[in-house]
DNA sequence: CGTACTTTTGAATCGCATCAAATCTGGTGG
DNA sequence: CCACCAGATTTGATGCGATTCAAAAGTACG
C-alpha cells in the first residue's frame, strides 16, 4: 500500500496534527515509556524496532508487541497511565504525537476517527493471528505460521535478530536457530540480506 | 461497571441504532457466520458463549477467541468478508445490530465513535494479554495467568467447559485437568458452582 | 585488544502432546 | 423407568520436542 511509512502517517493523520508531530532518533537501549507513566504522547515507529514489555510474572520480561512501523500502545489512547514498557531495542526513527491534540483531532474529525477506527480493527486482526500461532505446539508451526501471515510472499525481515524473534514466536532462541537450521537444511527456508524466505512449494 | 450486558451496550450504541436492533436466542451449536462469508450483522454476546475459530494449519480447529459479554468479530466491521468462524458453544442470547447503520453512525457521531475507540482500545490490550499468556510455557502459568488477569478477584467462570478453556489457553483438556487436580490439591485452587477460584495467598 | 553480545552447538531433563481406555454425565427414546 | 448413546471427564503410559544449562565460536565496537 504505501512503500513508506511516513507516507502511511500523513495518510492517517489530520494535516494540523502533522505540524505538531516531532520525528525524533530513538537509539537503541532508549526507553520510550515505563509502566505506571502518563501517556503524553504517542509513538509511531517510521525505521527500527521497538517492543512493549511486561516483566513477567517469574521475572522473566515478556514481549507484548514487537512493532517496526507504525503506531505503538494506540490502546493507551485513553488511558491514564501505561500498563507496559516501551523499549527501543534497534536504532529507530520514531514520530512523537502530543496525545492530547490526537485525542481532541479524533474527537471532531469523524473522518479522522474512522481512519483510526480502520487502524484499530487491523491491529485487532494482526493480534488474533498472533495468539493462533501461538497456540502452536511446535517452533517450526510458528515460524511458518508467521512467514505466511507477516511475511510478503514468505519474505520476512529479521529485523533486530534472531533472538528478538525468538522472543516474539514465544520459543528459547536456542529452539529458533536449529529449527532454522533444519529448514535451511531441508530446503524449506533461505537466509540473506537480513530476510527469511520460504521457498516457493514444488 | 454494569452488572448487565444489555445497560452496556445500551451505554455504548446511540439511541436509534438500539432501535435497529433484533435480540436473538441462539442454541449451543449455532453458527453465526463462516468465513468468506459478507459481515451484515454485527453480534454483541448477552449471555452465552461464542467462540471465533479458524480451521487450523493441522486440521484441529483454533480458537481466536472466546466471548461471554460484549461485540464479537469488531474487526470485521470495515471487512468485505468474515476470515473466521462464529460458532455458539452455550446457549446464548444475542444482540444483532446491522452492520451497515453502525458504519453510518460510526461516521456521524464522534461521542459514539469515541466510545467505539475505546472499546477497541479494551480489546486490543486484552488480545495483548492473551498472547502475553500464551507465551508461557507450562500449563499451570498460563491457567494462572488467566484467573489472575480475566478473574474477578480469582474467580474465573468455566463457561462452557473444561474443553472449551483448554483450547482458548492452547493446551490439552487432559493437560489441563491434570493441572487442576494438582494445584486443587496443593490447596492453591478449588472448584465449584462453575467457577475456578485462586485461594488467597497465606 | 578487550568487552559485550549474538550465534551456534551439545547434552540432559522435564512437561506436554498423544494415544488409549475407563468412568461419568445428561439427554433420548423405547 | 430403564437402556442407550454422545459427549465430557478422568486416569494411565509413552515418546517427542522444547526448555534448560553450559560452553564455544563468531561479531561489533570502542
């Protein structure tokens, strides 16, 4: 749909609000929220990775989202403070949004909110597959699962590493790389260029 | 915040759609719509219980979710087509509001669009949990994580039964039965009146 | 060059899926 | 009222696959 993502953004958003945006360089480490936090602004990821967080119940941090473009945390919109981190964990362009012009925007512009309304429903749809997969027993279920639903025709960007992925698929990093190799192996699967490409069924 | 479904959706809809609106009795094993199929109805779950399901990779059935109270499929609202099933697996009395009418009122009243966003807001930090849940790996985490999220006060009704929250917590029925036994023994959990409750730590 | 991190390989263990079967349950019809 | 059936529930045994712990090799960066 759009080749870039700041196009994707301006598409979104009312031109008025565009002017209050503020690009900003996110290296990695940067902590862009932490739980408990007033939510001033919203964040849409342009270039990068950046991951909301929850320290898990046995201490282990577990990854809510992974997301390399676009909005982060819409469903803190209304909310009064953050229930999770948001941890930039590559290198990232990001797009600040004051919250509370983007509140009042979606509150006037029913064109506007009906965009948002359309952006809420994909991410209700992207999130539906993520518990499928999931509920998947097997690592090598997952992955295909996620090169067939988030991939472009089973190209699929590694982004900020195989462990990032591996904490997104839910499996030990350890049982990521030998599934890939074993698909690799099996010549199910390519590696290159920082893609993952599932080969094309004979 | 409402101790009945119907005030809630009657706080959410405006006025003349509520008019629009059929309620309907569906018996277990009714289907509400299949995939591929044009969404015209959208359904808001009185009492009852309806799960989204989509035929599974492996032929076993997934399930995306599990609805007691509130809208199911919201995202399909913009949708030319249905990408998963609506399946009642408890008697249930339904709310039918016609897609088309909500679509229209969606883009002419920013208070109830306001109130849609936030619904939507809801659900996304709820498909967050569940995927936050199925990210752990034993059964007695992810049961925990269930009664100590979606309980009140760690009590989490069974609904339409043990089978049933197996598949919405991804693991086996037997798996999960055996889990129950042990921690009802461990004194950590009872059973009764259709409810799972969480003892209170000592 | 050293440090920190990712990637990779190895081996042991454990929990869950799987298959099988018995018991219990509610509902139906004779 | 009982026989019967379909489904849920429960228990048992087995094997696989992922976790876990450990450690080596590779890589980026100051």
């Amino acid at each position: 749909m759009f080749t870039n993502a700041l196009q994707e953004l301006h598409a979104l958003l009312p031109k008025h609000l565009i002017d209050t945006c503020v690009e900003i360089a996110a290296p990695k480490g940067t902590c862009l929220f932490t739980s408990g936090e007033k939510p001033t602004h919203m964040f849409f990821i342009v270039t990068g990775e950046v991951v909301l967080e929850r320290p898990g119940l046995q201490g282990a941090p577990v990854i809510l989202q992974r997301t390399r473009r676009g909005f982060m945390s819409e469903a803190s919109l209304k909310s009064p403070s953050y229930h999770c981190h948001g941890q930039v964990v590559a290198d990232s362009k990001i797009v600040r949004v004051p919250i509370r012009a983007l509140r009042e925007a979606l509150d006037t512009d029913t064109a506007f909110s009906g965009r948002w309304i359309t952006m809420l429903n994909k991410e209700v749809r992207r999130l539906r597959l993520q518990c499928e997969r999931l509920s998947l027993t097997k690592v090598q279920a997952r992955l295909l699962h996620l090169l067939e639903t988030e991939g472009e025709s089973g190209a699929y960007p590694i982004g900020a590493g195989i462990k990032s992925m591996a904490g997104e698929l839910g499996v030990t990093h350890e049982a990521l790389y030998r599934c890939i190799y074993a698909m690799e192996k099996d010549g199910a699967l390519t590696r290159g260029d920082g893609f993952l490409r599932l080969s094309p069924r004979v």
